[in-house]
C-alpha cells in the first residue's frame, strides 16, 4: 500500500505520558530536518503543553486527538501516518484498536508492550491483514525486547558470515545495569496477573516457550525451556563468575527471539534453545544473591495476585506515567551480553550496552530510531510482506546502523574457533 502521500511521517501516539514525552523530545533532536512528526493523544490541551516543552524543532508540529477507544479517529490517525509510535499500555486494555487500525491502513507500527498475550493477540487479529497491506507491525522496541533480539541477530549474521555451523544453546545475560523498574511495566505485569489468574487455558499459554511462533507444530521439541530459574555463570561462558539469577523479563523476551528465529524459517537453527539470566556479581554469595532474586520476583507476582498484599504494593511500586528525575535516566545504563555456541564446536559473544535508564532514556532512543528506520531506511530493511513481525526480521541491519550511529554499543567477537 502506498504510504508516500501520508500527510505525516511519525504519529508519537501518547505524547502527553512520561514515555511519551522522552520519545517525542528525543524525536525532536535527532529527527533529520524535515522529518513530518506529529503528537497524539486523548488531551488538546495536554498535548499543546508537550509540544511548547520540546523547543523550537517542534513548534510546527500537529496535534492529532484520539481516545485509545475512538475507533473512528484512531483509523484516521493511522491513515494519516506512515508510522505510528505509541506509548499507551497495558496494551492489552489500551493497544488492540489502534494495532488493527495500523493494520489495515497498511501503517507501519512500533510499540513497547512486554505482554506476551497482547502480542499473540496481536498476531492473530493482524498478521494476515498487515501482509495484505504491507505494513509493518513492530511490536517490543524498547529494553524489552531490542538488546534481546538484536544481540541475537548480530551472532547469528556473524556465524553465518564466518560459515561457523548453526546456534546452538545462545544465552543473554544482563551483566550491568543501573536503573528503575517503571510505572507502565508494573502496569502491565498487573494486568496480566488479572488476564491469567481468571483462565487456566491462558495460563498455560503463558507458560508455553514458542506462544509467538506463526506455527507451533513447526517448532522442535527440545525439552523443558524455564525461564524464572538460576544457573553457574562457568556453564554459559569460561568469562562468567558466580551464579546467574533469573531476568525479570525472560518469560517475555525469549518468546520474541524464538518468534525472529520462527519467522526466518528456523535460520537460527533446529537445535537453537535460548534463554535469558542477570549477573549478581562474581561474589561468593552470588548463590544467596541469585535465589534471592527469583525469591522477590516470585513474591511480587504472587504479591499482586493476592487482594492484601496487592493493596500494600499498589501503594509502594511506581505508578504508569510516573518515572525519575532527568538526572537519574542520564546515570543510568545497561550492558547485556549474549554467548553462543554453534553446531561446529565455536564459541561466540556479542555485547550491546547504552547510556541512560533502560526503560527510559535508552527505550526513548530504541523507540524513536526503530520509527526512524522504517521511514528512512527502506531499502536497508529485512525484505518482508509485512505483518506482526519482531525488531529483528523487521529492522535488521538498518537498526543496528541507526543505534550504532546513536552511541549504541554493539559489537561480536570469537571466543573460541570453530573445532575442525
């Protein structure tokens, strides 16, 4: 579908959330001149104060009303954009109207939802349309799940570029972090314990490793896959010390990698298991440390499952459209890195690192230069019919260029050759 006489460029939907705020003000300083943006969301007013914060660049900027129900306006709001950039979650009970809109508009489509039933949803009601139209619907290009799937995307082009064999076991582990859980996150969390806790069909879905897979009778069977457990740092790579503690968002983001692998036809390869871990230090109380992560994740999901302790944490975790102050998100950073083994004997790791709080600063960055991609970069992306894709059979290369020009950090290396 012909997306060139859009009148806009980029709909920043959620422009008046704290989110939305970061990507739009980010938007305004990277932005090439000329770049047509426009901010929505459900306030005229709020959004005219958003737009007098971000400085002159965005002074022009249109302002586009939608209610995350109108179906009317947010068909218009789609039509009117070769990209739509929203912020509003839980997407579950805020996000399915404005995906299909995108969907049949033919609208590329980028969120930074972490909600595996959203998304399977989402492949269900628009993955067939969007390929009829040729949009493109990026769903988790934020923290969730970009270092995830593009660090295993950037193993995977150098083993094939170095003939090495297929991945094998391939491990991300969050080495270095330093900020905050947000609103919006325990948001959503909150919702899906509502979702699952009602329907035992759904909690099993949950559950299930390749929930986002085109075709699960396709995938292989290749054992238990959990995802909330610990493992011996030594095990995954010689360079790791200690044990490993469960990542908080492994339940989603290995669903994500395992859908890039699906969707390029198993390139990754029929014994390519991966799974997701967070350093606790090399300490020799790593092991405590570890257990006692899975611990606190297991009691703040059954702590929000249960009306009194929910009650107690609703009143203590950070609310949607809450999150830190400017000097905060600016100390904030991450380093994850993914080992890999493959089917010829050799070792691989790749690294991807940025500056600023990870949910915030660094997603406002991920999020804007995967709207920027799309735009600008079409001939550079994946070739693709279109529909509810991930950052890596969507954005490829191109968005490993773009966040590398943006002071990313993504790099690969041997760690040992292949066995001849």
């Amino acid at each position: 579908m012909e997306r060139t006489n859009r009148d806009t460029d980029i709909v920043v939907y959620g422009a008046t959330g704290f989110v939305g705020v970061l990507v739009a003000g980010y938007l305004a300083e990277a932005a090439p001149a000329g770049t047509r943006i426009a901010l929505a969301g459900r306030s005229r007013q709020k959004l005219e104060a958003t737009r007098s914060r971000l400085g002159e660049r965005a002074a022009g900027w249109p302002l586009l009303v939608a209610e995350a129900d109108d179906g009317a306006a947010l068909r218009a709001l789609a039509e009117a954009a070769r990209v739509v950039i929203t912020t509003v979650g839980p997407y579950a009970k805020y996000g399915r109207a404005l995906a299909h809109a995108c969907a049949a508009a033919g609208t590329d489509y980028v969120d930074l939802t972490g909600e595996v039933l959203f998304v399977r949803q989402s492949i269900e009601e628009n993955h067939e349309l969007a390929r009829s139209t040729g949009a493109r619907l990026v769903h988790s290009c934020g923290f969730d799940s970009i270092p995830s799937d593009i660090g295993v995307h950037v193993l995977h082009q150098r083993v094939r570029a170095d003939d090495a064999g297929e991945l094998t076991d391939t491990t991300t582990v969050l080495t270095a972090m330093r900020g905050g859980a947000s609103g919006g996150t325990i948001d959503s969390l909150r919702h899906q314990i509502d979702t699952i806790r009602k329907d035992r069909a759904l909690r099993k879905r949950v559950l299930d490793p390749y929930v986002l897979s085109p075709d699960r009778a396709a995938e292989p069977d290749l054992g238990r896959q959990p995802d909330l457990v610990l493992a011996r740092g030594a095990a995954i790579s010689p360079t790791l010390r200690g044990t490993l503690a469960p990542f908080v968002m492994a339940p989603y983001n290995t669903r994500v990698v395992r859908r890039s692998n699906a969707l390029r036809g198993h390139a990754y390869g029929p014994l390519f298991r991966y799974r997701e871990f967070m350093s606790v230090g090399p300490s020799v109380l790593s092991p405590v440390f570890a257990a006692g992560v899975a611990a606190g994740l297991g009691t703040l999901v059954a702590g929000l499952a249960v009306g009194p302790t929910r009650y107690v944490l609703d009143r203590l975790l950070p609310k949607p459209g809450q999150g830190p102050s400017q000097k905060a998100r600016e100390r904030g950073h991450f380093t994850i890195d993914v080992f890999a083994s493959t089917t010829s004997g050799a070792r691989y790791t790749a690294r991807f690192t940025a500056q600023g709080d990870p949910g915030y600063q660094a997603t406002a960055l991920m999020l804007g230069e995967s709207a920027l991609a799309l735009v600008l970069d079409r001939d550079a992306l994946p070739p693709s019919d279109g529909g509810v894709l991930t950052p890596a059979t969507a954005l490829g290369d191109a968005l490993v260029t773009r966040l590398r020009k943006a002071g990313v950090g993504i790099s690969d290396r041997v760690l040992s050759p292949a066995i001849t």
